[in-house]
C-alpha cells in the first residue's frame, strides 16, 4: 500500500502538472502522426506526473502475517547414570514412547525438537542418534539453555526425561522456568548395595612443618551397622589407615586424616575405601587431594647495636602484615640464641664501631641469610664495605647531610604509587653520610637523596649483593621519624613507610614463600570427558600481578610423552584449554620470563577414568515431580507417555499470529529509476526517428 504524509489532493496537483507539461510539448504540429503524438505526450505525461508525486516522499508499506505452530522441546538427560541404573527394557520403552510421542504430536500441528545435555547452544538433536555417554548431569543448564533458546518463541513446553540425579552445576529447583515441564522419571528409585567416597575437604595450600587436615565423607547403602577401611595413600605408600564405624540410620558419615605438611612442592594424596564384598561397583571408591606445601611465615631477624627508635618504627611496620614472625635481638641486651631461626636479617647499624654484634653477624653471614642494613651513627662504614652488598661509602669526616626520600623511576622490580611519593616528599629531613657513594655491579637504588628541594642520584636505599645472599642498604637511621610524622598526618595510617620496609623484605626473599609463576590444575581431577583446564599466576619481583606474560608448557604423561603448549595468562582468569585426556597422571613443567628473569614451576594433574555418574545409583524422582508441579504440570513414567501426549493435546495450546509491518520510501527502489529512465529513452528514441529532438 502507497501512502505518503501529505494531503491527497496533491496528487491532483501532480496529475495537473503532468498534463500541462505533457499538453505544452505536444500540442503543437509535429511531423508524425497524431496516435504518435498522443502515445508520446501519455508517456511525458506518466513521468511527469511520477516525478512530482516522488516529490510527496510516498512510502510503501507492507505488512507479513506469520503464523508458528506451538513448539514441544523434548529435553532428555543424555548421562552415563540413566543408562547404567535404568533397566533395559524401561529405557528402550522410554526411547521408542519418546519417538512415537513426538510423531503424533506433529500430526496434530505441534513443533517437536529434542535437546541433550550434550546439545550445543541453538542446535536440536535427534532421537535417532540418542546416545547416553554425557560424563556429567547439569539439568539446570538444559532447562536454561531451552529457554534461552526460544525466547521469543511459541514455546508450548518441555517434556524432560530423566532420573533426577544432578552433580553438575546448581538445582534446577531452584531456578524459575515460564513454561510447563512434563518430566518422564526413569533410573532406578532402589539403592545399589555400595560404598562410596562422596566428597573430600582440605586447603589447597598448606604450611611446611604444620598440621592440616583431609577430611573425607563416605557415602553408604547395605552396609549399616557395619565399618569400612579408609586409607589416606601417597603414590603406593600408605600413610593412614582408619576403621570407620556405618551406623544404622545414616546414609554419610565423615573421618578426618591429620597430616603434618611436609618440605615445600606438590603433593598428591588419595583417599580411598577398601572394597567390601557384594558392593556394586568399586569405581567410587577413591578421590584424590592435591595440596601445595608451602613454606610457613617469613621469619624475619629484627638485631641492633643498640635500642633505637628506629627498632619499634621496623617492627610495628613489619607486624602489620601477618605474614612475618620477628625474633628480636640486641647486641649486649638480648642476645641471638644460637639455635634462633629465620630467613632474613635487618642489622640495624650493624656492623657496628668497636666490633658490637659481631656473634649475630656471624650467624648471618653462616647462614648466607639475606641482609637489609641500616646505617647510622654507629656503624664502621670500613666493615661494612667489606660485605660486599653492593655500596661503597668513603665518607668525609663525621659530616651528615639531611635528606628526604624520592623514588627511583628507573627501578622496576617493585613500584612505588603516586600517593607513596606524595608522601615521600612530606617526611622530615633523616641524617645520612655525607661523603662518595660508588654502587657495585649489578647493584640498584631504589630510593635517592633530596636535600632541601634539590633532587639528587645519591643513593638512600641501595639493593645489590650477589644472587645468593641478596643484601639491601638504607643509609640512614632516622627512619623512625618518617612513620612517626606519616602517622600523625594520616590517621595513624603510616602505609607509604610500612609498605616500603615489607617491599624490601619481600624482594629480599622473593622465592622464600610463593613463587613468581604458579600454574595449577584448576580442578583437583579431571573426567576423560573434561576439558582439562590450567590456571596461571604471574608476580613481579615483590608479588604484584603480572598478565598476558607468555608461558611455555610441556605436559607429560606416564609412557612419556610430552606435548607442548605456549600460552598468556589474560587480565580476565581464563585458564589454558587442554582439552580431554586420556586417564592417566600427567606431570607439567612450566617457563616463564619475568622482569627479564627466568621462572619456572612444575606439578602434577590427574584425569580419572572413574565418571560422576557412578557415584550416586539411587534416582531422584522427587525433584523433577517437584519440577513439574511448580510449572502446573505431573510426574509421568515411560509407560504413560501415551497419557502424556493425550493431556498435551487437551491442553489446547494455540499457534500465535504475528504481523510485520514495514515502510520503505518510494525513491529508494532502484528499479523505479531503471523505468523512468527507460520512459525518457524511448520517447528520445521515437523522437530522434522521426526527425525532431
């Protein structure tokens, strides 16, 4: 239908228009005939008058009326469980009803689709090609998937088959679905005389040296009143072996293993039930606990030539995080113990003039401990240059400057924020040793002098030493008044001066308690049918997140076989893809550049042959009647699918009618202009043959 927004008188007007201008071209004598004149002042006249009327904008609208048909879904939990707990001759009824279900409902109209649990977003199955191998039940992803998919959709409802059992994902119960669910129940409601491991709790990570628990929970039918064996293993070592009792009554009970963290790395435990007798399958009978043994708390030794202030301002910022233990230690007032242990030294004006604290600095230099001096009015500054911690300092008499902390901005193995700088700049003048600063190779400041307003590139806090024994030097030990004066001006928040002194520590021992590149299963075993997944961590020199750093991987497995994968660790977490497996434990070995230093780790994921749907035989048809009921609709079994297609057929479910309409502007249709130009050439053309323009 031709409409246009302006009044229809006006096409008069243009009919008007193209009739004069048709009457002024051909009224006068013409050297054809006059039927010739008459068919060319009709074809001037056509064009004419179409011209004018494009000039009104007249839009065609159309309208499209649809007419769906109401759409079935047929939604099949297609799981290892259902095939292997339903009877034979139970499913094969259910598939051949299914089939026959749908067939009549397409006789009376209906849109049938199936889905599985294995079906990819958007696309149907088939019944013909029904297979029952999907390793894990997610009910709750095929309800939502269904009704994502046919949002918008004449959606009638669902038949769902199913035996209800659900170890993937959330409830379905728990989720709201605008349809009806028609849920078909098979499985099989009687419980399998079976022991099984049905869970395992620990932490991912433990301490070296200290105790954590596995905590196992076992899962029981045929057996109350008896007891089972429960062993905690490592490789085919068994480490714990403990009788639990099955009382009458309960169906779960739990045990708990207490292990002692031994040294750091990767470990592997397997928690497993000797089979008994009469049970129906032992493939449920294990789980297996991976936990990464990590060092314990930094232990950090905090020694003086003598109290100081400077001492309680290093200990208040070092106890404010919780990882740091301080053993505390004054030359001449509380002396090292020689069995004290610990894996960094802070020597406060240490080494000292007249040889005070020489027995902690033995110990340290025994142990090749990293050290963080700090310089003051004590200290031999010939002894200390003899350490070999990366400064040199030739002083000029007893003379001090008095200076205040500004960021190095070309040292980058840690970062200091704009605000820390900020701060920096509002400390109090400290003393430090006027004299010749010479660093060593390889040697960094992370912090020089300001005198007065002047910045200068004498270095305040100095890293260096060599890669075994890291050593790190602040030349002054006035310190104390730069937390003091932050936290008087912040809220008794003195976090630029705290974080600088953890900093330090932290580099100073940055592979004393975490590594800089950590790659880890992200599952504690994988199916045969899962996507095998690796997580990556990447951290800078003080343990600030890295991301998209390249990680080269080399996955193993027990005939030796190594596939490599190269990878980045993205700012969004998602892990590295390896895809399905066969069963078997695989050892990965990982490597990485960081802050132009090589980094690597190593560990072990195990694929497990054993699938989620042996671990529980016992159907749950209480949910899907559950289901059912709150969508308005029953529990059916496979011999009632006849009844269930005669109440979808009752239910009188209607098609839905849609209209479309659209407008599209006249001009815009490119043939139009193909016939006007055609009108205009053939009315040239006849003029030209028959002599005149």
């Amino acid at each position: 239908m031709l409409t246009t927004q302006y009044s229809s008188w006006l096409i008069l007007v243009c009919l008007l228009v193209g009739a004069g201008y048709a009457a002024l071209q051909y009224s006068a004598k013409t050297l054809w005939s006059k039927q010739l004149n008459y068919a060319l002042a009709a074809l001037r006249f056509a064009v004419v008058s179409f011209l004018c009327y494009l000039l009104l904008a007249p839009v065609i609208k159309t309208t499209t009326t649809r007419t769906e048909q109401p759409t079935l879904v047929l939604a099949v939990d297609n799981s290892q469980s259902v095939e292997l707990f339903t009877p034979k001759n139970v499913l094969s009824q259910a598939t051949t009803g299914l089939t026959k279900l749908a067939e009549t409902l397409r006789g009376k109209g209906f849109t049938v689709e199936t889905r599985t649990l294995t079906t990819g977003t958007g696309r149907p199955a088939s019944l013909d090609s029904l297979r029952f191998g999907a390793a894990t039940t997610d009910l709750d992803q095929l309800l939502t998937g269904t009704r994502e998919a046919y949002d918008g959709r004449n959606l009638a409802g669902v038949v769902l088959l199913s035996d209800g059992l659900v170890n993937q994902g959330r409830s379905p119960a728990y989720s709201e679905f605008n349809f009806p669910i028609y849920s078909v129940a098979v499985g099989d409601t009687i419980p399998k005389k079976d022991l099984r491991l049905t869970g395992l709790t620990y932490n991912r990570v433990a301490f070296s040296g200290n105790k954590f628990p596995i905590e196992a929970e076992l899962g029981f039918e045929g057996y109350a009143g008896g007891a089972a064996t429960v062993e905690l293993r490592e490789g085919s070592k068994v480490l714990d072996s403990r009788r639990v009792a099955l009382p009458a009554g309960r169906r779960r009970v739990r045990t708990t293993f207490q292990m002692t963290a031994p040294a750091p790395g990767k470990r592997r435990y397997e928690v497993r039930i000797v089979p008994q007798s009469g049970e129906f399958t032992e493939l449920n009978n294990a789980r297996t606990a991976f936990i990464e043994i990590v060092k314990g708390k930094l232990r950090v030794l905090l020694a003086g030539a003598a109290p100081h202030p400077d001492l309680k301002a290093l200990r208040a910022a070092i106890l404010a995080n919780d990882n740091f233990d301080i053993t505390l230690a004054i030359s001449g007032v509380q002396p090292l113990k020689a069995d004290a242990d610990f894996d960094v030294a802070i020597l406060h004006q240490l080494p000292a003039q007249g040889g005070l604290g020489q027995e902690i600095l033995a110990q340290v230099k025994a142990r090749k401990t990293p050290a963080f001096y700090i310089l003051g009015a004590q200290s031999d500054l010939a002894a200390y240059n003899q350490l070999g911690a990366g400064l040199t300092i030739q002083p000029r008499g007893s003379q001090t400057d008095e200076v205040t902390p500004v960021p190095n901005p070309g040292f980058a193995r840690f970062a200091t924020d704009e605000e820390s700088a900020r701060r920096f700049a509002q400390y109090p003048p400290a003393p430090v040793p006027f004299g010749d600063y010479r660093l060593g190779p390889g040697a960094e400041a992370a912090l020089w002098q300001q005198v007065g307003r002047v910045a200068t590139q004498k270095p305040l806090l100095v890293f260096g030493g060599p890669q075994d024994r890291r050593q790190a030097t602040l030349l002054t030990d006035g310190s104390w008044q730069w937390r003091l004066s932050e936290a008087v001006e912040h809220d008794d928040r003195p976090e630029a001066y705290d974080r600088l002194i953890i900093r330090t520590l932290q580099l100073l021992t940055q592979n004393a308690n975490k590594k800089r590149l950590d790659v880890y299963p992200t599952q504690d075993a994988f199916g045969t049918q899962d996507d095998v997944t690796l997580g990556a961590e990447t951290y800078n020199a003080v343990f600030e997140r890295l991301y998209n750093q390249k990680i080269d991987l080399v996955l193993t497995d027990e005939k030796q076989h190594a596939r490599r994968f190269s990878f980045a660790n993205a700012e969004d977490g998602s892990p590295l893809h390896l895809g399905p497996l066969p069963a078997g434990l695989y050892k990965y070995q990982a490597r990485a550049t960081l802050g132009g230093q090589a980094q690597q780790d190593a560990g072990e994921l195990l694929v497990q042959a054993q699938p989620l749907e042996a671990l529980e035989s016992k159907a749950d048809h209480n949910l899907l009647a559950q289901l059912s009921r709150r969508s308005g609709s029953r529990l059916y079994y496979p011999a009632q699918l006849d009844k269930l297609a005669q109440d979808i057929i009752k239910a009188n479910y209607k098609p839905v009618i849609t209209a479309e309409e659209d407008l599209k502007d006249l001009i815009n249709l490119k043939w139009i202009f193909f016939v006007i130009l055609a009108f205009l050439t053939v009315e040239w053309a006849v003029r030209k043959y028959s002599g005149s323009v």
